[in-house]
C-alpha cells in the first residue's frame, strides 16, 4: 500500500516530512518517485490526467489537494473510487486574509489613493462606517462562512446566499434562485465563492450586475468562468459597478492582451487568494487516509451528482 503526491513540487517536500514523522508504517511517495504504480492506493493531486488514473489499478481514493474540484474529469474517475476535496484550516485562514483585505481596501478607497498617489493629488474621501456598508457572500461553505465570520468584527452588514437555507449569527441568509435578486439588491460588495458547476458557470452575468446596487463592487474568489466578461466590463464602463477585483479569471493565466489588464478599475492577482498549506493539510489528509482503512467517513467527500 503507497500513498503519492503528486501535486506542487515546491510543497511535495513539506508534505514527505509530515509523513516520515507522523506516519512512518504508510510508504509516502513524491511524484515523479512513484515506483511501483500499482502499489499506489490514495492519490494526492490537483491535475490528475484520467491515463494516469487508468494507470494505477488499485487506487482507492483521489485527494484533490484543493478545495475546487471543477478540475477534474469525474468521468475518468472509476464509480468505487471516492473524491475528496481539500478542507483545512490553512486554506481556510489564507481566504478569510484575501477577502477581508479586498472587502477592507474598497471600503476605505485604498484603490482611489493609489491612483491619487500616481498623480500626486491630495484629496481626502469621506469614511463611511462599516456599519453602513452591506457586503454579500455567495457560497456559505466552509470558506464563505469563515469569511463572514471574521468581517463581522470590522461591523459591515452581512448577508449570504446559498442554495439550500442556512442560518448564520448576525447574517441575514437568502436561499435558491427565488431569493437571488433580493440578496443582490441589498450587496453592495459582491463577494463570490461558489464553486464552479454547470449552475453557477456564467452567474456573475449583466443580471446580476443590473440588480446590485448603482456602484457596487465585485471580488471574484470563487473561479473564473463565473463571470462573463463583457458583461463586467459593460458594467464597470458605465460606472454600474465601480470596481471588480478578481482573484480568477478565464483562461489563467490571464492573457497579457485581455482588457482586465488595462482597465482602471479592475484590480487582478494570480489566483493566490488561498493555498492549501501542507503544514495543517497534511495531518488533515493522514487523518483521512486512517478513517478509510477503518471504514469511517472522509472529511471532504465530493458529490459527484452536484460537482463539489
Ligand atoms: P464548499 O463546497 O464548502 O461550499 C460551496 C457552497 O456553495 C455550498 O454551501 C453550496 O451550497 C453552495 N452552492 C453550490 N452551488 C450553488 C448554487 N448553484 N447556488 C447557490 N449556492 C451554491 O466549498 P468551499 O467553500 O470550500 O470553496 C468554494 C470555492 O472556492 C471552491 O469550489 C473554489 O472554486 C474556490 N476556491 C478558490 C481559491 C482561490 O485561491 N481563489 C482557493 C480555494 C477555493 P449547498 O451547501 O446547499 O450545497
Ligand atoms: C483551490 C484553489 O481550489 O486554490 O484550492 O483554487
């Protein structure tokens, strides 16, 4: 029985560390090291080519080592073999990071002082209180709501919508397609973590920029082909969102000629909001490994009917 990581070479070496210590009895492998293929049962990977997977006949599970999986062909899959996707603490703490400094630097005008500083113009904006400020997550799972919970205490206004109801302390919860629109109508900072299916494929659509408030902002941490990109730029060009920050995009990278690049009011980084760290992934995925060889749950399973 082997274990093999075959995901970021830079971290593989991390990972192996964790596992000599942590659990010398498993035979812990780093790709391109693999030996043996047909020794391999759990496999840990972000890209997993569907040869590679036919090239492993006793494999018993897939760890994606993200927290997305719309990566990953499903059907190339065998049906006995479970998906598992990436639920740590580090990847959870590194998004909480990313969102609350967007959802911080649009709220205080960081990005208007930046192109103040450029022209070197002193010009002080009013500071609204966080109180006033509604800021809405779409996507309460285990990311969306560690991120509601941590901008509750800079005092926003908070909402999340959802596909099936979810109550959460001092957010006001929205659920289905039915309540769409309300819970966009009160978002005046658009926080997308959906994961990317078939339904939310397109989502961030002229619609749902028409049905924001006039000059809302967007922040894109879920993936890329959620937008629809001429529609954003419609939006922003005539001024119906005021700015977009987009940690995803369509292809990535994105293509030095794509007009997020230029436009003044879009602000890109290289989809680096979160990363799985193998320092709390790891004891995570040995945890897993230990419940399937007992026969318990896995923490992370992947429907495959719903795509996440
Ligand atoms: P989860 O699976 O925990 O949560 C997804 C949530 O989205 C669930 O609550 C689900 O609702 C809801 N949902 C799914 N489909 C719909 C829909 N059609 N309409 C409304 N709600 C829907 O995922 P995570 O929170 O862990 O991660 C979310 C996504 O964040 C990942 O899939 C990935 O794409 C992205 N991500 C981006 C990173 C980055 O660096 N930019 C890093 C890590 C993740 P329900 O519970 O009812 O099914
Ligand atoms: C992930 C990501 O899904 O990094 O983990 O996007």
């Amino acid at each position: 029985m082997a274990v093999l990581y075959r995901s970021d070479a830079a971290r593989g070496a991390a990972w192996a560390r964790f596992f000599a210590e942590h659990a010398p009895d498993l035979d812990f492998r780093v790709w391109p090291d693999a030996g043996n293929l047909a020794d391999i049962e759990y496999l840990i990977a972000w890209q997993a080519p569907p040869e590679f997977i036919a090239s492993l006949p006793r494999l018993r599970v897939l760890f994606s080592s993200g927290a997305g999986v719309d990566h990953v062909d499903f059907s190339a899959l065998p049906a006995h073999v479970p998906l598992v996707r990436m639920v740590e603490p580090g990847i959870i703490d590194g998004m909480v990071e990313y969102v609350s400094l967007a959802v911080l630097a649009l709220h205080r005008d960081f990005f208007d002082y930046v192109a103040q500083k450029s022209s070197r113009s002193w010009n002080p904006i009013e500071v609204p209180p966080a109180s006033s400020r509604r800021v809405g997550v779409m996507g309460l799972g285990s990311l969306g709501t560690a991120v509601l919970e941590r901008l509750a205490v800079y005092g926003f206004r908070l909402r999340g919508w959802n596909r099936s109801a979810r109550t959460l302390a001092g957010v006001e919860t929205f659920s289905s397609a039915e309540q769409l629109r309300p819970f966009l109508e009160g978002s005046d900072i658009l926080v997308c973590l959906l994961p990317l299916t078939a339904e939310t494929q397109g989502m961030l659509n002229r619609e749902v920029f028409a049905a924001l408030p006039a000059g809302a902002s967007l922040i894109n941490v879920g993936r890329g082909p959620h937008v629809v990109d001429a529609d954003l730029l419609a939006a922003l060009d005539s001024g119906r969102l005021s700015r977009a920050i987009l940690d995803v995009t369509d292809p990535e990278p994105l293509p030095a000629g794509h007009p997020f690049w230029g436009h003044p009011r879009v602000f890109v980084t290289p989809h680096v909001a979160s990363m799985t760290q193998p320092e709390t992934a790891a004891p995570i995925l040995l945890d897993n490994i230990r419940r399937h060889r007992r026969g318990d749950f896995l923490v992370g399973m992947v429907d495959r009917t719903k795509g996440y």
